[in-house]
C-alpha cells in the first residue's frame, strides 16, 4: 500500500487522493493541517470515504 505524505493542505488534497486508491494509495498523513485546523479529523475521514465532495477551483486548490 502507498500512503501518501507532504503538502496536504486542507481537504481538497484529501479529495484528489481518493480516486487513486485503485492504485494503491491505502492512507494519506495530515499532521500540520489537523494541528493548524485547517483540517478537521471527522471531515478528512468522511472525505476519505467518499461521503464529501469538495469543489476544486480552476488552479486545482479546493475550498476545503
């Protein structure tokens, strides 16, 4: 399994993981972002299982 690490600024990255999880991505680290609360735990869980959806602007950074 591949756990992605590095740069998980909000939800919008977790966002963009999930559909690469047929390839193996199992896990992502959030660290800095659920520290700051730029991320809160209960809404990276929920985007990583799908039950969110972020809106990813035109320059690829979501409003998450």
């Amino acid at each position: 399994p591949i756990i992605a690490s590095g740069g998980v600024a909000g939800l919008h990255d977790i966002a963009r993981l999930v559909p690469l999880e047929p390839d193996g991505v199992a896990g992502v680290i959030v660290g800095r972002a659920l520290y700051t609360g730029a991320v809160k735990l209960a809404e990276a869980i929920a985007m990583a299982r799908g039950l969110r959806e972020v809106p990813l602007s035109p320059c690829g950074r979501g409003q998450g």
